[in-house]
C-alpha cells in the first residue's frame, strides 16, 4: 500500500482489524468446507507443539531458547540453524 493512501485512510485500530477480520475465513466456516470436500481435518499447529510462548507472547525455540515475535521468523530460524523442516 503506499504510503499516501495509508495516511488518506485514517483508520483506527478497531476499525482496522474489523477490515482484516473480514477477509478472514472463520473456523465453522473452514470445517464446513473440509467436510463438504471431504478434507482431513487441519494439522495441528507445528509451532504450537514445539515451542513454548512466554508471558510477553514472544516464541521460544525449544533447542535454544531465542525468543521470536512471529511464528514465521521461528521456523526460519528452525530451517537455518537447527535443519529442520516446519511447515
């Protein structure tokens, strides 16, 4: 987005995440869809099982205890030093 139309928009924050909400497929409407296609259910969450969050909801990788924001830079962090492959 650039950064004219972010500035032109002046959106609050629950107005924002009302947006994003939107664009979002809902669980229900995600189970409906497995079982209308005849889906398996969803795979667990890989960085649920294998990592810890803290108190301040930071990531904690189990074999050396980096603390990540995002689930996206653990499983980076997991591919380049540990060689593993998640999801």
């Amino acid at each position: 987005m650039k950064l004219a139309a972010k500035f032109a928009r002046q959106e609050t924050e629950r107005v924002r995440l009302a947006r994003i909400g939107r664009r979002r497929i809902s669980k229900d409407r995600e189970a409906a869809v497995r079982r209308m296609l005849s889906l398996p259910e969803a795979p667990p969450d890989t960085v649920a099982a294998s990592t810890t969050r803290d108190v301040d909801g930071l990531l904690r990788c189990s074999e050396c205890a980096r603390a990540f924001k995002l689930p996206m830079h653990w499983a980076r962090h997991r591919n380049a030093k540990h060689r593993t492959d998640v999801a």
